[in-house]
C-alpha cells in the first residue's frame, strides 16, 4: 500500500520568520502559523485556533522571509515532519511540524523595493488613462 504525507494549511503568521544559513551556505526558515477553525452548533459558536511551526529551505525559505511578516496570511503545502531529542533534563522530546514544499502568498500587495510606481501608485506596466479598454470599449 502507498503511503501518503501530504498537508495543506491556509492561515496566518503568527510571529515574522527567522532565516539563518547553514555552514553548508543553504538558507533555513522558520515560521509560525495559526490556523482557526469556527462552527456553529446546538451548543452556540465554537473556535479554535492550531499553532504550527513550519520550516522552509532554499528559496523558497528566503522569499518567506522576505515578503511576510507577523499577521499575514500564507497558503503552505508541505509533508509533516517529527523531530525527537532529550531535553536537558533527560527526558525525550518531540515535535511535530511541516516542511514547507510549496507556499504561496496571499492577501495583496506586498512590500517590497522592486515596486515602481509613479506618484498616483500605479505601476509603469498600467495602460495610459483614456485607453479604449478602460473607456469600455473593446477593440475586436
């Protein structure tokens, strides 16, 4: 039988992530997410929020490092991933988390430096004013 290790999670950042470089030179972010889920019931409205703490390598790390911060929301696909170790006091440890394998950004416009606009905000690539697709009209 195959096995299957597949997450998909939409929510928010819960703190803005960390990027570090190994001593190998590849880049490594760390982030955290907070995903709610709302319901109705007999019993009136319920809400709960999951934390989870997810890793990104590569570039894929550094463009979430670069766009997101704390607040905004991210659309990450991923595997789970379980860390284990012996916490200083002897006693194991674990923790499960995602490794991020595709992400997308959402929720607009993000700032960055490459953005050039003129003093009204829209970018060079926005067609003249008094276009004939902006009048309405349609060529064809």
């Amino acid at each position: 039988m195959a096995n299957v290790n597949k997450v998909i999670l939409i929510g928010n950042l819960t703190r803005d992530p960390e990027l570090r470089s190994l001593a190998s030179g590849t880049q490594v972010c760390e982030f955290g997410m907070a995903i709610n889920r709302k319901w109705k019931g007999k019993g009136g409205d319920g809400e709960e929020v999951c934390f989870v703490d997810c890793t990104a390598w590569g570039r894929t790390g550094e463009v979430i490092a670069e766009y997101c911060h704390k607040g905004e929301p991210i659309y990450v696909e991923g595997r789970l991933k379980l860390d284990s170790w012996e916490g200083r006091d002897g006693t194991k440890r674990s923790k499960l988390g995602v490794v991020v394998e595709n992400m997308q950004l959402l929720g607009g416009k993000h700032k960055s430096e490459d953005w050039v606009g003129d003093a009204k905000g829209v970018p060079p690539s926005a067609p003249p004013a008094g276009d004939a697709a902006l009048d309405g009209d349609i060529p064809f």
